[in-house]
C-alpha cells in the first residue's frame, strides 16, 4: 500500500515553548499514524523539538539551510549544524526563499548537493507564480527549477530527494489547486525525472503537493495517482488540523 508523506513546514511561527507543546501534541495524537510524517519547526526550536520526538514516529525537518560546511558566513545554519541537533529532512528552495530572499537554482542546487552529500533527505519545492503560469510558462517554470535543482545529483541519490510542488498563487492563499491541475502537474514532473534519470525513478520519486492543504481537501488530493504526500503551511500549526491531514485515510 502506497505511504504518504505529510510533512509540517513551521515558517517563522512558534517559540521554543509553542514548539515543544504542538509537538508532544502531535506526538501522542499521531502515535501509530502509517504515514511518513515530519515536522519542520524555526531553527531556535529544533533542539527542543527534536527531544520531544525522540523514538517517535515523527521525523525532524528544518527550513533551510546554509550553502556551505562551515565558515564565515554570518546568519547561516550549517549541514553539519542541523545533523548535530538530529535533523534528517531539509525543505529546499522553499518559494518563500526563492522569491522574498531571492535564491536561484544555482544557489538550492548548491544546497541540495551539500544536504545529500552529508546524508539527509531533501524536500526541493518546486512551483510557479500565478503570472506564469497565466502566460503559459508553467512547464518551462517547472522543468527549469527540475533542472537546475537536481544538478549533479546521482541517480543513486534520488531515493533521497521528494519534491514537492507547490504553486506560489496556492501558498497562504486559501486557493489550493485542484487536485486534477495538482495532478498533471505532478505527472510533468515525472515526465522530467524520467528524462533526467530513468521511467523506474520516475515512478517512485516521491511528489508532494503543497499550498492551502486542509482537513477538507486532503483526502482528495491524495487521492490522485501522481500524489504522494503534502507540504503543510498554515494548517501545520494546529494539532487540531495537521492531524486529520495525516490520517486523511
Ligand atoms: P500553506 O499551507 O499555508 O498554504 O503553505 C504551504 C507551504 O508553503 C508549505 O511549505
């Protein structure tokens, strides 16, 4: 039977305090869920947060990430800084990343590499603006960010990256996509990873959907054939909605 991913992305929201109770929540409501879940708390909480799940069914995220090892790089958290608090996901290339802090795909891809290299999982987020894709740029949006991410990164590597797709006019809009636009998109999505790598990576890269995901509209967009998980924004900071999103099923 297929395992969804269902993954929390925090943003810039809770304290240490605020964490460390929705996660022993999360804990307890979603002990025995099958899903793959992981939750991503701000960086000041991860240690704290990361205690919490300890020996628990729910993997520890982070947001970001510095380009590089170590070094004079002020304001960056380091990969071998997430490993120390006992991360094992990091979301890459986050839109928010990309369009209010101004990354390229040169930069994630740089990012990407360094995760994988030093063990993670990565979660490369993928998607267009509402202006590209009203101009009937989404493929070419899509294909680029594919491209560009995945860079140098080997075959046998793959099994570590999901992407997830989130389309920036979905994100903290309350507008989600269909599950049907969801869909096909995803389905490009393989299309280019089978270009990229092979048919066999091409089916089982892990794709989430991401933007205005909800207790009301997960079960339908699981539902789709290409959709494998989702990337939780808004409705990740409640046990009260990120728990029925996990147990969709
Ligand atoms: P929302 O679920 O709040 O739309 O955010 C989606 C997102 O950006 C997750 O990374």
């Amino acid at each position: 039977m297929k395992r969804y991913f269902i993954a929390g992305n925090w943003k810039m929201y809770k304290t240490i305090g605020e964490a460390v109770s929705l996660a022993a929540d999360l804990r307890e409501k979603l002990a025995g869920c099958g899903e793959k879940l992981m939750i991503a708390p701000p960086f000041t909480a991860l240690k704290a947060v990361g205690d919490v799940l300890a020996g628990s069914n729910i993997l520890l995220g982070a947001q970001n990430m510095g380009p590089e090892e170590l070094g004079a790089h002020t304001g960056e958290v380091s990969v071998l800084m997430l490993k120390d608090v006992g991360v094992s996901v990091v979301i890459l290339g986050h839109s928010e990343r990309r369009h209010t802090y101004g990354e390229n795909d040169q930069l994630i891809n740089r990012k990407v590499r360094l995760a994988l290299q030093h063990g993670l999982e990565v979660i490369l987020c993928i998607g267009e603006t509402l202006e590209e894709r009203e101009a009937g740029r989404l493929e070419e949006v899509i294909r680029t960010q594919l491209e560009g991410g995945l860079a140098g990164v080997g075959i046998e590597q793959l099994s570590r990256v999901t992407l997830a797709y989130e389309p920036v006019w979905a994100i903290g809009t309350g507008r989600n996509a269909t599950p049907e636009d969801a869909d096909a998109v995803h389905a490009f999505c393989r299309r280019v990873i089978a270009q990229l790598y092979s048919q066999e990576a091409a089916a089982s890269i892990t794709i989430q959907y991401g933007g205005s995901v909800k207790p009301e509209n997960a079960a339908a967009l699981m539902a789709k054939p290409n959709i494998d998980g989702a990337l939780v924004g808004g409705a990740s900071l409640k046990a009260e909605s990120f728990v029925p999103i996990a147990r969709f099923r």
